[in-house]
C-alpha cells in the first residue's frame, strides 16, 4: 500500500479506522456512521477499503470495480479524514481482514489501528481469518447494525459510545434502481447521477 501524502511513516501516532465492504453502492449510511466512528473514536482519518469478494459471500460485486471505486471517489470528495485504499482490490480474491491490516501496519508503523465492521458480523469476527493473529494488529469496532451490542465486547472489541441506528442497504438502493424508484436520499447526489449516468443496477 503506498502512503497518502497526507501522512508518513514518521508522522505522530495516529488513530486509523480501516472500514472495509463492498459499497455496492456506497450510500449515506456508511457515510453517517463513518463520521460517528470518527468523532466518537477519536481517529485521525477513516480509510475506506472496497473489496473484491468477502470470505463469507459467495458472490462477487454486482459492478466492477472501477465504478465502485469511481463512487467511493464522489462520495468521499472534499472530505479530508476520508480516505479510499485500492489495497485489497489489486490483491487475488477473497479480501482477507489479516493481510490487509499487515499491508496498513507496513505503511503506517506508528498507527493505532481500528477495524470497522457491522454489527451483524459480531459472531462470525472468530471465524475470520488468523483472527487471533489479527486481534493483535487491530481493535474491532462494531457499528450499530441489526442487534449491535453497546458498550465495550472485549479487550479487542468496541461498539460506538452513541450508536446510531441506520436503516438503509445497498440491497435496497439496488432494488429501488432495478424498479425505477429514485435514491436520491439514499445515496450522495454525484453517486445517484453517476448510477444513472452508467445506467447501473437496472438488470
């Protein structure tokens, strides 16, 4: 992974939130409760971290890569503490959490690494790949998905002091597309004239 040139190696000890998902398509639910991590954690910067299938779906994104890429870019825009990693894109499938936070560790030495995941994946987190080894580079932090505990889990593992309940999916902005439904209080204005520009998600 090749460093930002908002930071460096030898920059002070930072707080960073890997947030990884398909973002198929990216919307404003993963934007809010990115923004919560941020404040409420403290970090320095949340990095978002499109991947090419997870280990625990069978299928891959609907688009490709280049347009999620393309509307994470739109989405992020003008947001300095946002940043967007290819890193697990130019890496064979599955999206293994453990080498992607290898690959980070390398680039930021001095980091404080964090783990963002939805609450949902709670009990699937010891079923990850060298979870234990990976516990040790990051700390988890589930987001207020479905039934998302509050509080601290673990030693390793945190949910938001102030969880906030989010209501939307990429399934659902997806439908919407296929039906001819508008998205436009889904997802980011650029995003949905993006989709509609590309004629995305209609079969």
């Amino acid at each position: 992974m090749k460093k930002t040139d908002k930071i460096s190696a030898k920059s002070p000890r930072l707080r960073l939130a890997i947030y990884g998902g398909t973002f198929d398509p990216v919307h404003h639910g993963h934007l809010l409760l990115a923004r919560d991590a941020l404040e409420q954690l403290k970090l320095d910067a949340v990095l978002f971290m499109p991947c090419v299938r997870s280990p625990f779906k069978a299928q891959r994104p609907r688009i490709s890569d280049a347009h999620r890429v393309a509307m994470l870019r739109l989405a992020l825009k003008g947001n300095s503490r946002f940043w967007l990693s290819r890193c697990e894109l130019d890496r064979p499938p599955p999206s293994y959490a453990y080498d992607t936070a290898m690959e980070i560790r390398e680039a930021f030495p001095r980091a404080e690494l964090f783990w963002l995941v939805g609450g949902d994946q709670s009990a699937e987190l010891r079923q990850w790949h060298r979870a234990k080894e990976l516990a040790r580079l990051v700390k988890f932090v589930l987001l207020p998905r479905g039934a998302a505990p509050e509080g601290r889990v673990s030693r390793t593992v945190l949910s938001l002091p102030q969880p906030r309940r989010i209501d939307i999916s990429a399934t659902e902005i997806r439908h919407r597309v296929k039906s001819r439904l508008p998205i436009d209080l889904l997802v980011p204005a650029p995003v949905a004239a993006y989709i509609q520009r590309h004629g995305l998600y209609l079969v």
